[in-house]
C-alpha cells in the first residue's frame, strides 16, 4: 500500500430487531454501491463476520456485526473524510438505519510485523484483536512488548509462517475521529491465516497453548479484550 501513516479501523453493530444475515447482506449492498472516494484513502475493506467464538484465550468475541479496515496517507486525511459531507450524507446515511448506534472506531499507525503473498487459490480469513493494555503498563511498553516479544514468539510456532498470510499491529495511543463511539480499545491486531483450517490449526497447536496465550496475560486485560473472526467481502 506504499506510504500508509494511518488505520482507522470502524466497528459496526446491528439494529437489534435485523436478522444477522439480513444485516450483513443490507450493509455489504450500500458497501458495493457507494464507495468511498476521499483524499488520502489507500485502502478500504469490508469485512463479513464469520459466526465462530475468538480463538485467543485471551479475547472472547467482541460485540460487533461487521467491521471496516481503512488505511490513509496521513491521520488529518482520515480526519478530514470523517469531518466532511461526504461522510455525514453519503456514508454515514445510508448505513446509520441498519445500526444500532454510532459505529465505534480504533485508529492509530500501522506496524506491519509480517507479511508474505497469499499462496494461490487460498481463501483468506483474518481474526481482529482488540487488546486492552494492563493498565499497570506505560502505553510504549504495552507497544513495545506488543510488537516486539509477543510477536516474535507467535511467529515462532513450527507450522505459524506456513499458516499466516500477515500479521499488522496498529497501537492506538490517542482517541478517534469524535464522531465514533469511543472503546476501551488500545490497538487492533489483524492476523490473517490463509484460510479457515489453518488458523483454527494454528490455535489449536500446542505452540499457541504452552507459550502464546500465556504470553497473552503478561501485556492484556484479559477480561475486557476482545476478538473478531472476519472473511474480506469488499475492498478496493
């Protein structure tokens, strides 16, 4: 994606009296018929959730229907499209009626950890973290184990590098855009496996067991973190 200085990640949750299918396929039609088109914009992907539990230990599933990942070329580009028109008659319109509220976001810089291209005829999925650092941590050492530690010792399974596709951490020191709901959120990790079996192969191997989750417990509140399971179904 070149030069990306910035990931507003959107979390979406439904209108309580929808159907969750009913949910996906309204939000994934408004999603093909009106793209976004904003200054700054790299990337944008539409996930649909896939109904599974989290597989971290130490992240039960969040309470969230769908989520968006966008990348920007700088924050004031993100800041701008959440600020503009665009956004409050066209985006922000046409989804808010299949909502239950304002969506709540997660923004900060990317850090791609790993990356490799997926091999042919795979079929992605990615599993979101939505970590909540301990609070008895600086927010840098948070990051820096994060980052550092935690991910070098999950990439260090036996089979872990054969199974990912990429692992990109976006640490979020500050607050969104103030128009989203705010979280507890202090990041939002995305791995993505390349497929299905392997990323339920990869949390059930003895690796993730023995030394990763209880990794988990060492940078994360345990009890307020949380994860997606999601499958990309739009992006451009």
């Amino acid at each position: 994606m070149g030069d990306v200085a910035y990931k507003l990640t959107i979390l979406l949750s439904r209108r309580a009296d929808l159907e969750h299918e009913d949910f996906v396929e309204r939000w994934l039609e408004v999603e093909r018929r009106d793209p976004v088109v904003a200054p700054g914009l790299a990337r944008y992907v539409a996930h649909r959730p896939i109904a599974a539990s989290s597989p971290i230990v130490g992240a039960p599933a969040a309470p969230y229907d769908a989520a968006i990942e966008t990348w920007w070329r700088r924050k004031n580009d993100a800041a701008d499209w959440v600020a503009s028109r665009e956004f409050e008659h066209v985006w922000l319109s046409e989804r808010l009626p299949l909502l239950a509220g304002r969506p709540a976001a997660v923004g900060g810089e990317p850090q791609v950890v790993w990356e490799r291209e997926p091999p042919a005829g795979t079929s992605p999925v990615t599993v979101l973290v939505l970590p909540v650092a301990l609070r008895r941590l600086r927010f840098q050492d948070f990051v820096d184990h994060w980052t550092g530690a935690h991910a070098e010792l999950a990439l260090s399974g036996p089979h872990t590098t054969k199974r990912l596709v990429r692992i990109e951490d976006t640490p979020a020191p500050t607050a969104p855009p103030s128009w989203f709901e705010r979280t507890r959120y202090d990041g939002v990790g995305a791995l993505t496996f390349t497929s299905a079996a392997a990323l339920a192969e990869e949390f059930a191997d003895d690796h993730y067991a023995r030394h990763v989750a209880p990794d988990e417990r060492r940078f994360t509140d345990v009890g307020t973190s949380r994860a997606l399971l999601l499958t990309e179904a739009h992006a451009y």
